[in-house]
C-alpha cells in the first residue's frame, strides 16, 4: 500500500490530467470557414491549449494561425500558433504588446474568417492592455495594491476589466463580423465564462462606480486621471460573444481525483469546488471537518480523503514567503496538531503557488516532530506569512514546474482510522 505522500500526489496527479487540453476540442470543434481561421488566446495554459487545437483542427483538414500570450515558462511548441511569453501576476510591456496585436488581428478579421479565442487563468494580467489615459505603470501599481489587499478573484477581475481595452467583451467587439467561438479553461469558482481571463470575449456592462468602490474599499489610492479614464471606459459591445465551450474545470479535476481515491479504498468527499476565504481561515475550517470526521464520523467516515477546490487569498502582513496554497496547509496542520492525524496536500494546478517555485507543498503526522527537531517554529512562520519557508526546510514542497493547465487549486485531506 502507497504511503500517505505518494497517495496524495497520485490524487494531485489525476485532477491535473483531467485539466488538460488534449482530446477536449474534438467533440466541439466549429465548421470550417471559406477564410482564414485565426487562433488568440491568452492565459497561463494558453500555449498548450494552441498546441492541442491545432492538432484537433488539422484532423479536419484545417490549418490556423494566429497568437497567444502565456506566462514566462509556460511556452509549448505549436504549428503555427505564435507564442508569446509576458509576466504574470503584475503585467508588464511584452503582455502589452501582444495584447495590441491580438486586439489588431482581431480587427483584421472578416465574414468568412473563424476566430477562436483561447483562455484560461492568468489571462488578466498577461492580456493588458490599458484604456486611453491609464499607463502601464498605473495599473501595474493597482495590480500590486489588488494582490496585497486580500480582495476576492472576483473583485480584482471587475477592477481590471474596468482598466482594459480588451477585456470585458471588447475583444469581441473587435472581432466584428467574423464567426467567433470561445474555449476556456475555468479556473474561477462558479466558473463564469466572463470572469475566467476577465472575459475578453464575454460582454459585459460594468458600472465604473463599483469597480472605484471596490479599490476605495480595500484603500487602495486611486490617482484622478485613473478614475476620470474608468468613468470614460464604455463602448457599445455586441449581444453575444459567440459560441463557448468549456474545456475543463475545478470539478472535473475534483472527480477525477476522487475516482483516483476510491482505487485506494479510500471515501473521497468533495467539500466544493469554489471554496474561497482567507487561506489561514479556510486551513482552520477544514481541520474542524477533519476532527468530526474522525471523532463522529462524519460527514464521512475514515479512511477517506476531503477534495476542495477553488481560490484562497492571502492578505500579506508578513514578510515572509508565502503562497496561498502553503499558507492554507501551514494553518491547517496547525490547526490539527494533538488532533485527528490526519495528512495533506494543497497545491496550485498551474504548478506555480504565488511567486514561488512551487506547486504547493504537503504534510503528514510526523510534520511536527520534524519541526521541533529542528527547531523550526511553525506558528511563526504563519504569522510572518512564511510558509514557504517551513515547508522548504522540511523537504515539503510540491514541486512539478509549469504544468500549462490552470483550474486553480486542489486540496486533499487523508484521514485514516
């Protein structure tokens, strides 16, 4: 029988192979068009999404071109499809220059040409392009403050879409005439097509004002020329962004993981898909989950393994290293220690936990006497938001490299008799 760290990264393992592109655009691939098919895209699994559907599209006899933009390291060899390689989170200039050609090819697009847009998580920060009278350093510093604050995905999406030139549906509006068709991959809880990238090709009327009242509300200074440039940002959007299909999510990489748990025997129990929350918060909730587990047997009985998905913030006090997915086990583990044993893993499907190197990371019961051994103060490193830190000295970090897919985060908590 596999220990707990092998049966937890076997989970992990299975819920990113259902988030992968490959085999998805076959079932829903659109007519070939008399012109030109051109492919966009952005996000942090945008290349291999290309790849994919390039090979999808060539079974058919069509052939494609166009370009996308992912995160530096998420590159994947592709046909024809140009790929283009900008930062993320904070934007910077090579994400706004392949914005303005995407937005160009856009426009370029006639009646008879198929546009098909590709996007997945990480597409608002890569895909930036400010309205007339934001720079790119004004929303770079909004995107920092955003990211600090602790404000939820869909908040900071809002925000960015009332910056944009492109999000929101105005890439859609761009596309005119030409036959357009989406495919996603959601990395957002609900997985709303118009908050997965901020919905380029999602229309959607926002009140400036809501998006000003979100920055006054986690005290974030708005320059005058940034809000007078929101206030300015309504163009007229069509009715429909066309077809869209969703290639992956949250939930489906929950269940696949959790038909995975079943070949161990294990219970799986899916807590949701969408659980979102401050990440030390969160840690502390589920540990709760796992004590009535073992102590009254439910709301499942052991041995089982609790899955939840979705996207945890970090409101950054400390000056530690962190990620979202680190933080929630540190608390988690803590949470736990003189309780059930229990053993878990938290990662980042795009296998890049914040700004770190890392996937996620991983505990079992002797997480805490490995600690005291060394020396190493685990509640001190939460308070210092430094668990990246903990884990690394523990030899407990997830460590895949980027798995170009993105459906946000998987947590799996092993519980045994």
């Amino acid at each position: 029988m596999p220990n707990d760290a092998e049966i937890l990264r076997t989970l992990f393992e299975a819920a990113l192979n259902a988030a992968l592109p490959e085999g998805k655009f076959d079932a829903v691939l659109p007519e070939k068009p008399k012109g030109r098919t051109i492919v966009l895209g952005a996000g942090k699994a945008s290349a291999r999404m290309a790849a994919a559907f390039e090979e999808a599209w060539a079974r058919v006899g069509g052939t494609c071109e166009g370009l996308v933009v992912t995160r530096y390291g998420h590159a994947a060899p592709t046909r024809s499809v140009e790929i283009v390689e900008a930062s993320h989170p904070v934007p910077d200039e090579a994400g706004l220059q392949a914005a303005r050609r995407i937005l160009a090819l856009a426009r370029e697009a006639g009646p008879d040409d198929l546009v098909v847009c590709l996007i997945s998580g990480g597409a608002s920060a890569l895909l930036s392009l400010p309205v007339e009278g934001v720079s790119l350093a004004d929303k770079q510093a909004l995107n920092r403050a955003l990211l600090k604050s602790g404000a939820p995905i869909g908040e900071m999406n809002l925000v960015r879409k009332s910056l944009s030139a492109i999000k929101g549906g105005r890439l859609a509006a761009a596309v005119g005439q030409a036959q357009l068709v989406t495919y996603l991959i959601s990395d957002v809880p609900g997985d709303d097509p118009s908050s997965i990238g901020s919905g380029p090709t999602i229309p959607e009327r926002i009140d400036p004002e809501t998006a000003l009242s979100i920055l006054r509300r986690y005290d974030i200074d708005v320059p005058l020329h940034v809000e007078e440039a929101v206030r300015r940002n309504a163009i007229d959007l069509p009715a429909s962004g066309g077809a869209v299909h969703m290639l992956a999510t949250p939930k489906m990489a929950l269940d696949s993981a959790a038909a995975k748990a079943r070949e161990f025997g294990l219970t799986p129990l899916i807590l949701g898909d969408a659980v979102e929350g401050e990440a030390r918060e969160v840690g502390r909730t589920m540990a709760g989950i796992a004590r009535s587990v073992l102590m009254h047997g439910e709301p499942v009985g052991p041995p089982c393994v609790l899955l939840s998905g979705g996207e945890t913030t970090v409101t950054v006090r400390g000056q530690g290293q962190g990620g979202r997915n680190a933080e929630f086990l540190l608390a988690l583990a803590l949470a736990l220690k003189g309780g059930p044993s229990a053993s878990a893993i938290a990662c980042d499907t795009d296998g890049i936990d914040g700004s770190e190197d890392n996937a996620g990371a991983w505990f079992d019961p002797s997480l805490y006497d490995q600690a005291r051994a060394r020396g190493i103060d685990l509640a001190l490193h939460l308070d210092r938001n430094d668990a990246y830190t903990a884990f690394a000295e523990l030899d407990r970090l997830v460590v895949t490299g980027p798995t170009l897919t993105n459906v946000n985060d998987f947590r799996g908590i092993l519980i045994r008799k």
